[in-house]
C-alpha cells in the first residue's frame, strides 16, 4: 500500500460521508464567468514542529500556497490566500467560521501534523461550500516530509475533481528536453519534473543529444530517442534505479517512439533508403514489424486508449496529414481534410479527441474527433507545436518558440477552451514536453 492510500488513524474519526452540495463549475466554459472565488487560508498545526522539510507551520503555508496556484492554472477558479488571509485555529479546521468568508463560494480548511525528526507528515484537506454552509469533500494524506508539495497536489486534485466532475491531473508529471547554447548546436537534455515546474531534474548529461521522451504507463521508465556519434539509439531510462536500457539502435534516421498502452510494444519511426515508415518493436527489445509501406514520409504514431487504433502522420497524399489504422497497420485512412498541413497527432487519455500541429504559415495547437470532425484550434502563438495530454484528457502542454536569433523553447498549457493559457517555468528553454499519467 502507498503512503497516498494511507491515512493516519485519527483522521479516521472525521471520514463520516459528507453531504453533497450542487457547486461546480463547468470546464466547458469559455466565458470566464464559471471562475469559482476560493478562499485558501495557511493550514494550521496543532503545534509547531521541526521536520527535515521545515516546520509544520511553515509547511502549512506552503501547502496552501501550491493548492492554491494549482487552482489558479487550471483556469477553472479564482483562488486568494493563503498570503493575506486571516490564520485560522485547528478548531475552525471541521468547523469553519462561514460568515467570515462571505465573500468567497468555496473555503479550503486543513491542518498539517507530525511528530517531528524523518517522521511522517500528516495532511489533512476539507473543502466547504460557503452559502450552503456544507462539507464537501475531504481527504488525508500520510507523506514523507520530502513529499509535502505532493500532498498538496493532491488535495487541489480532491477540489477539482469535486468542483469539476473531472478527473484530476495535479500530482503528475512532466518530461521534456532542456535546450542550451546557440540555436545551431543546442545541447539538449532530458529533464523530469512536476507538472507545475517544480522538484526539476535533469537525466542525461548532454553529451549526446535526446529527444521526444515518453513516460511508461506504469511510471516506471522514461523511452527517448539519443544521437551519439552518427547512431540513432531508442533508450528506455529506469527513473528508479538510474539505469537505461536499448531498445533499438541504427545509423538511419530514426523518432518519435511511443509506447503502448499496455507498455507491451513501442513504436517508432525510421527512414531507409528515403522511405519513412512507423515500425513495432517488443519493449524488450527485438526485431521490429513494419507496419506502413506507402510511398513517403510516415511519422509518429500515437495509441488509442485501448490499444486498437494508432494515429499518425503522413504526406502520402501530398502533404502532411493525419491518418489512422488499426494497431496491426491494417485500415489506413486520412481523417484530415482541412486546409494547411496537420503533424504530431497525439491521443486523448479519454478518446474522444485527437491533438495535433496544425501549420497554415504558423503552427498552432489544435484539435479534433478521432474521425477528423470539430477541429478546432486552441493557441495562437508563433510556433506552438508537439502538444502533449494531461491525464484527464482536458488540458495540453506544448512548446512554443520565439521568432527571432534565438529562437527560444518554452513549455506551455492550455485547456480545452483555449482561453487559458500559462506558461511553465523551467530553468532553461524546453521543448517536446510529454505529461504523464497521474502518479501512483
């Protein structure tokens, strides 16, 4: 059992059913009008401790600092505090003061425990409807002092799931390359870090250059592609253990690996003999199985949710565009047929959309039906390209580059409305991000 589905033995005294109240919010809004106020106000503690990760007080603010910009990015709420916000008593934290906060639809309590040294930290999280005077959800989490943002994310996932009717997406992860030095010979680097920009840490040293990772459905192992010395290598890296594996190696060009749902198969693509084509392997390694023959460029493959379908992009036609077939090659067939040209098609976690680059002089996030309806664009940036889902399906990460000399990298997010926009901080430029699922 992991230390997120454990909760300490006297926050069971507190797990009675709460009632439900009808606040909520619609994520299919555009309008900014559906923007909840919540109020985040530090978490007390009973008494001030001293952890390796800093006091329980301390910790308290810092918690109610993430839970509360995490609400602010996902463009859904309107959160203020915890700096400005009155301190609340441990006593307020189950029975809240309402008329206090009169101004606010939404009140976030908790507390943060510990007995102090390495021990653990307990964190507790409520969430109250103000007018209705009601409890609307909550959730404890036993952490190691290290983990404390953890908890945090996860909270803020407790009130968005609760507020949105959606999934969550906080406590996840981001992979991506950070990019260096002059823009002709940029030293790119594969990064991990929270979904949020932070806990960052690089994986690889520079040496060779990495591009497009992938994390595994499992969480386990991150797949990239590396080139060293004339040899293109697919590599998978154990984020535990720090030790990669190959999967595949060739002195022909070769990109974009994806894994499977399953975390059974891998596909990628590779060129010979002016021919592009997207080819399986094993995740164990082994022969690859081409599975497109046509004439031209082929290039990506993205799974559906259940594994049944791939989605790609190809220039059979004439000029890039996206098609989809069945997982064993069989049943080609474009889906877009829009003007410009379509590239880096990727899978919703949900199935219901497909994203995609789409290039009509600049290139632009969007999306559309898995049988090429709806297409919408969502961006509007210079070159925004290579989107990437979150795991609830309702947001996109992607990268944008600046116009100019220096043709900077940063990572992005918008939601599905494509009115909400943020950047994410890193500490160098970054490009091909790829969000993982939720952290187990």
């Amino acid at each position: 059992m992991t230390r997120f589905a454990r909760i300490a033995a006297f926050f069971a005294l507190f797990l009675a059913s709460p009632a439900l109240a009808q606040l909520s919010v619609d994520v299919t809004d555009d309008s900014g009008s559906s923007n909840l106020k919540i109020a985040v106000p530090a978490l007390p503690t009973s008494q001030p401790v001293i952890t390796p990760a800093g006091s329980t007080d301390e910790l308290g603010q810092k918690i109610a600092q993430v839970i509360a910009d995490d609400l602010r990015g996902s463009g859904l709420f309107s959160p203020s505090g915890p700096v400005g916000m009155r301190a609340i008593s441990m006593n307020e934290v189950t029975a809240p003061q309402f008329a206090g906060w009169s101004r606010f639809e939404a009140l976030v309590h908790g507390f943060v425990r510990s007995a102090g040294g390495a021990n653990d930290i307990t964190v507790g999280c409520y969430l109250y409807d103000v007018a209705l005077e009601t409890e609307l959800t909550r959730q404890g989490y036993v952490v190691a002092p290290r983990d404390w943002r953890r908890a945090a994310h996860k909270c803020a996932d407790a009130i968005y799931a609760r507020l949105s009717g959606e999934s969550p997406f906080f406590d996840s992860r981001i992979a991506y390359i950070a990019e260096s030095g002059p823009k002709g010979a940029r030293v790119k680097r594969l990064a991990i870090m929270d979904s949020d920009g932070a806990n960052h840490r690089f994986i690889t040293n520079g040496q060779s250059i990495a591009l497009t990772p992938r994390f595994s459905p499992d969480y386990g192992s991150i797949l990239y592609v590396s080139y060293i010395q004339k040899r293109v290598r697919i590599f998978v890296y154990n984020i535990g253990t720090g030790k990669q594996r190959l999967i595949t190696e060739s002195s022909n060009p070769t990109f974009a690996p994806r894994w499977s749902p399953d975390g059974r198969y891998i596909l990628f693509s590779m060129a010979i003999a002016g021919n592009t084509d997207i080819y399986r392997v094993s995740s164990n390694g082994g022969t690859p199985v081409r599975l497109t023959s046509s004439p031209g460029i082929d290039v990506g493959g993205s799974y559906s949710p259940d594994g049944s379908r791939i989605v790609f992009e190809s220039d059979r036609s004439g000029s890039q565009q996206i098609y989809v077939m069945n997982a064993d090659g069989s049943n080609q067939r474009r889906i877009s047929h829009g003007g410009g040209r379509y590239a880096t098609p990727e899978w919703s976690p949900r199935g219901d959309l497909i994203a995609f680059t789409k290039i009509v002089g600049e290139f632009k996030v969007a999306v559309m039906t898995p049988g090429g309806e709806n297409e919408r664009i969502l961006t509007n940036g210079w070159q925004d390209e290579a989107p990437t889902w979150s795991p609830n399906g309702r947001v996109l990460q992607f990268f944008r580059t600046s116009p100019g000399r220096s043709g900077a990298s940063q990572v992005w997010q918008v939601d599905l409305t494509g009115v909400n926009e943020r950047r994410i901080p890193t500490p160098l430029s970054g490009s091909d991000p790829a969000w993982g699922p939720l952290l187990p």
